[in-house]
C-alpha cells in the first residue's frame, strides 16, 4: 500500500497471528470453510495457525499430537495460561471425535468434569460420540449437562434428544424434539440459501436426516412398537430401499453419508 501501482490484495498477507485467528473464527462463525482456510493461509505461519490447516486438512493425528504438543508447554507455570489450554484441550477433543475416537474422547472429557464451563462447552461433542456408540446411559448423562447461556441448542444435541427418545419408545418426545430440530434447521437454510448452494447444502442435509427419523418414527409408531426391546423387526424390507435410495441423492462423499448414515 505504500507503493504506488502495488495492490495489497494481490499478495494478501497477515502478519499478527491474532488477527489471523480472530478472521478465522468469524468465518467459522458464519460456516464458510473456504474463509476459514484463506485466512489460514494468509496468515503467519505459527503453531496454532499450522495446527488448524492440519484440521482443515483432515490430518486428525497430526492436528492431535500438535494441540497435545501446545497443552504441554502451557499448562504449568510460568507458562500458564488457561484460555490457550482450554483452546488446545477442546482441539484435542475435537480431533478425536472426527477420527472416531469416541470412547476415549468420553474418558478425556470425564476426566475434567470438575469444569462446569467446559462441559457446557463439551456438551454438543460429548453427546454425538455417545449417540455414536448407543451407550444410552452416558447419553442420557449427557443431555443433563446444562448448554451455555450464550449457545443455541447444537443440531447434535437434538439429534441425541432423538435418539434417546426413540430407544425409550417415547413418541410424544421424540415427535417434539423432531419438529424444534427441522424450525431451526429451516430457520438457518433461508440466509444460507441467498449466499450460495454450497452454504445451504449442510442445512438440507440436516433436513434429510431428520426425516429419515421421522419416517423410522413413524414405522415404529404404525408397528406398535412402543415397548423396549430390538427394533425393525416391524419395519418392512421396502422402507429400508428407500432410505438406501435417498442416500444417492446426496453428494457422494464419506462425510456427507456418514452423517445420514450414522444415526
């Protein structure tokens, strides 16, 4: 900029890592992975910035033992500092979740259970790794830790609200559950339709998933059943080759089936 004919935007670059994580959060805020990385890649090359394009990378182990490398060096005195020990532990947790960790995120999580303000935090985390490995227990736990105030109820939150609700056979929850999780789905398509597709798509794919429960919801309803025990012993082959088939009206990736999948 201090050279005429130069235009700054040519070679963008930032200099002070804060500034390049406080621009990265705000388009993870907005759920734009493509802002999140460019400014990942215009910023210093730091340990929490090369940490993070790991992560963008999906390089889950390397991301691991880079925030446990971060946890070591500031988790005593004189190093210590809370807010970047809370920054990697929840890194660390988050790795292990996408590399389906789950029950040793579990027993990672329980072990600062004395933190009430990062179990609120945990909590979304906490409850898909649950939901994940049917432990309904835990599960169950779970949805009993209280949300941060400044927090809007996680979609994972109300999928493992559904969940549960279905294992317990309790059709006036789980119907309840369904219908806030597909308003707040909805209310959150709308913006992100008028930015592009691309913004849009995990929205609708979370309304593809909360209507396959819906649909399972309502098989078991139609079968009677509504006692404890095995399910879809009552739901017909035919049901089964339509969820299958709408699987090929999504994008054909691992993480996208997985998440209709899964549940």
């Amino acid at each position: 900029a201090n050279h005429p004919g130069v235009n700054p935007f040519d070679d963008p670059k930032i200099e002070c890592e804060e500034d390049c994580l406080l621009l990265q959060s705000i388009y993870d805020a907005l759920d734009d992975p493509d802002g999140v990385l460019g400014a990942l890649i215009i910023g210093p090359a730091t340990q929490r910035t090369r940490t993070l394009l790991l992560e963008q990378a999906e390089r889950w182990s390397d991301a691991q033992a880079s925030y446990e490398d971060q946890l070591s060096t500031i988790s005593d005195p004189p190093r210590q500092d809370e807010a970047r020990r809370d920054e990697a532990f929840q890194g660390i947790v988050r790795c292990q979740l996408r590399s389906r960790r789950y029950e040793s995120m579990l027993r990672l999580i329980r072990g600062e259970s004395s933190d009430s303000e990062l179990q609120s935090k945990l909590k979304p985390k906490t409850v898909e790794a649950a939901w994940s490995l049917s432990s309904w227990n835990r599960l169950e736990d779970a949805l009993k830790i209280e949300t941060a105030a400044d927090r809007v109820e996680d979609f994972q939150v109300s999928i493992g609200k559904s969940l549960l609700a279905m294992h317990n056979r309790d059709p006036e929850t789980l119907r309840t559950t369904l219908e806030n999780a597909q308003s707040v789905a909805v209310r959150h398509l709308g913006p992100a339709a008028r930015e592009s597709y691309t913004r849009a798509y995990q929205h609708l794919l979370k309304l593809h998933v909360l209507t396959d429960l819906s649909v399972l919801a309502n098989c078991c309803e139609e079968d009677g059943q509504t006692q404890r025990g095995p399910v879809i012993t009552g739901l017909e082959r035919g049901l089964a080759s339509t969820l299958l088939a709408r699987v090929n009206d999504i994008a054909p990736n691992y993480t996208t089936r997985q998440a209709v999948l899964r549940p």
